[in-house]
C-alpha cells in the first residue's frame, strides 16, 4: 500500500476518540506516541480526539493523504490492528446530511461532513484516506486502554511509519494481528 503522492504532496494523520471511554481513547494515544518520532516531510499528526468538526474544517487545507487512527470494532480479537481503505463514499446510505453532533461523529460522519464541505467551498477531499483500526476490548466508561489495546499502540505506531514510508506498487488493504503489524 503506497501512501508518498506528488513531491511536496501533505499527510494528515488523525488520531480520533475519546479518552474517557476505555479503549476508544486508542486512536489518541497513538497519535501522541507517533508525534514524538521523526516523520517524513509534509506529514503532520494531530490529536483530533473528539472534534470531528474541526476535523473536517482542517482537511479543507488540502491533504493528499488522510490516516484515520482509532477503534474499530469489526469482531476480532481485542488488540488486533487493521488497515482499511476508505471506498471515497463519505454520504451515508440515506443520502442525508451528516448529523452534527461535534463529539459523536464517526469517521464517516466526519468525511460526509468533508465532502458537503467541499462541494460549498470548492475544495478538494484527500485522494486517499485510510482507517488504522485496533479492535477494541471495552469502550465503556473509563480512562486508559485495556492491556490488548494498550500492547497495540506500539505496533499501530511502527504500522503507520511503514505506510508512510512506503513507496511499493499500489497494492490492496490488509488486515493484521497486532503481532503481524510489525512484520
């Protein structure tokens, strides 16, 4: 999977969630730990935390890229990491507009809300935007990751420095276990 676009081409990295709510706070904890190693040029990484709004308010500067990091609960065993790639849909099915409640919005609320954005302003959505998932264990009410979680951050961080880095073909999204993420 080749993220490098045109020379001078930006990279948003998006750590979502919310800290408050156990393992959601993923996405957040890995955004931090990745912002304190060195990083290709024109790559920027930010805590978005639960502020989707503003989210889709800075992607209106123009990023080639966008690496979503957050939980993603899709059945597997907690701790597992995934990279899933964004199908460029960001309406849900209903055809309506995205709700705008500033601390629920999902990813795919916030890349609606990107594209209604963009359709007013005239500006252009990332050309590519990925989901750096980690399953989660608990999402309930509570600060700090389960230790699954947790023992993952390290693995999603040498994951999203790899797909940064690399420069291979074109090739389809995988899906890893947190201990295959840093093969």
């Amino acid at each position: 999977m080749s993220l490098p676009g045109p020379p001078g081409a930006r990279t948003l990295v998006a750590g979502i969630g919310n800290i408050f709510l156990g393992d959601d706070g993923f996405g957040v904890e890995t955004a931090r730990m990745l912002a304190e190693r060195p990083l290709p040029p024109h790559t920027e990484v930010a805590d978005i935390g639960v502020r989707g709004v503003h989210l889709a308010y800075q992607l209106l500067d123009g990023y080639d890229t966008l690496v979503l990091v957050d939980a993603t609960a899709r059945g597997g065993v907690p701790g597992t990491l995934y990279v899933i790639e964004h199908d460029g849909s960001g309406a849900d099915e209903s055809g309506d507009a995205p709700a705008l409640d500033g601390h629920r919005m999902t990813p795919d609320s916030v890349l609606a809300l990107l594209d209604t954005l963009c359709a007013s302003a005239g500006g252009e959505p990332p050309r590519r935007i990925l989901v750096v998932g980690c399953e989660p264990a608990s999402v309930q009410e509570r600060m700090g990751l389960s230790t699954p979680v947790a023992d993952a951050v390290p693995q999603a961080v040498r994951l999203i420095e790899e797909l940064l880095r690399d420069d291979r073909p074109e090739r389809s999204a995988t899906r890893a276990t947190a201990g295959e993420a840093s093969k």
